[in-house]
C-alpha cells in the first residue's frame, strides 16, 4: 500500500514485533532495533532490516538510523518502543500485583537515571537525529509507545509513571514546534495487556472486561503512522479497555 520507511525500537518485545509485523502487511519497509539477536529472525520474516543495540546509547541510535539511510535512502517515521525497567513492583511483569508496595523512596539514583534514559532520553535522542530528514523531506511521523500511567500514575510503576508523564510534556512541545514543518509526533499509553499474565478480579476492575489484545495496539500505531490521522499532533491516545479514569 506504500513504501514509507519506519524504523521501529525495540522490535523483538511483545509490542514493537507485533507493531513491526503490522507495518509490514501495509506495505512500509522496515528498520528494526533490538537489542535481543532475534530481531534479525523478525527483519527476515517481514522483509526488514535490522540492527542491533540498545535505545539507551547514543551511539546505537545513531547507527540505525544511519543502517536506515544507507538501505533506503530516506526516514519516513520512528516508531519508538520500550519496555517496563526497574522500579516496577514486578520487572518481569509476569506476576504484576496493582495493589503492591513500590518502596518509591527506595529506588536509587542509578535506577531513576536508567530509567530516564530508557522511558525519556531515548526520544529526544531519535528526534534529534530523525527530524532533520523530515524536514527535508517535508513530512514525518513520531509514535511512541508510553504507558497509561503517564496521565494515572501507580505504585506499582513509580519510574514510568514520573518519567513517561515527562514524555507527555516533550511532545506536546515537540509536536508544537514541528506542525508546521509536516512533522507529528503522538503517544500511545497502553494500558494492561495479553502478553502478561492478570488474576481474574483485577481482569473484572476493567470495564470492557478483558486485557488489551497486541494487535489493538498496533492498529493504533498503524493509524498514527498513516496519513489518516494527519490532524492528530501531540496527544495521549490512551488504549486499556476504559480501566483509566482520569480526565
């Protein structure tokens, strides 16, 4: 349907590989990073290509948006992807407890600076490297995918909930200053999905009475990236089944 170029972070986790295999049945070529080496596995199914590293270097960054260049010429849009890191009730997320004790006071300097690098940082990086193409392409899109704490903060995610409501502020600002410039960027905040593992009574708490399916959030992110959504600057687009009560 198209042959826009989208690098996609993260791309072997649950939601960055669903996203990526979503992308690739619309037609986009695809620059996938990971630091995990299956993600040269998934470039390879979808037709993509893939680099290794972290979105916590610079230096990593930096080198697939060269790969993506060097292999396509151009950069039409980033979607950027992490997962939850320490300062969780439960990092493995397999065994999350919503009523949990955080211990926010506990979590060491070194934890909050990690964190902030990998919730925060690594989009001001990707924009700083990425935005010059779109503008001299004259067009662009960001995504990122942030968490629902981000508007509901939650024990449970002390670090995400502070850091991820940073990035909410960053691109309403962002999205402020490039509008102009046919460059977008939006967030989606997920809420509790199928790829962890819930009790029954925490699954009844949310009102469409079900965990969020991956595809639902790629669909989204196919949405965002598309140019139907091309109105769409600077928002949360909160996607959890009506569990999120803030206004």
């Amino acid at each position: 349907m198209n042959d826009k170029v989208v690098i996609v972070t993260a791309a072997s986790g649950a939601i960055g590989r669903t996203c990526a295999r979503k992308l690739a049945e619309l037609g986009y070529r695809l620059v996938l990073f990971s630091r995990s080496d299956s993600v040269k596995a998934i470039a390879s199914e979808i037709g993509g290509v893939s680099v290794q590293g972290s979105v916590t270097s610079a230096d990593d960054l930096n080198k697939v948006v060269g790969v993506a260049i060097e292999s396509f010429g151009r950069i039409d849009a980033v979607l950027n992807s992490t997962g939850h890191a320490t300062g969780s009730s439960d990092p493995t997320g397999k065994r999350y407890d919503p009523s949990a004790e955080a211990h926010l006071l506990d979590i060491s300097d070194d934890d909050w600076h990690r964190n902030f690098d990998l919730y925060f940082l690594n989009v001001v990086r990707m924009a700083r490297l990425v935005t010059p193409h779109f503008i001299h392409q004259g067009e662009g899109m960001i995504v990122n995918i942030s968490a629902s704490a981000a508007v509901e903060p939650s024990y449970a995610y002390p670090s995400s909930s502070t850091i991820r409501s940073a990035l909410s502020g960053f691109t309403k600002l962002y999205a402020d200053r490039y509008a102009r410039d046919g460059i977008r960027m939006n967030n989606i905040l997920p809420g509790y999905l199928e790829n962890w593992e819930w009790s029954e009574s925490f699954i009844d708490s949310i009102p469409a009475g079900r965990a969020g399916s991956l595809d639902e959030v790629a669909n989204v992110a196919a949405f965002l990236l598309s140019s139907e959504s091309s109105y769409i600057t600077g928002q949360n687009i909160i996607v959890d089944g009506g569990y999120n009560r803030a206004i």
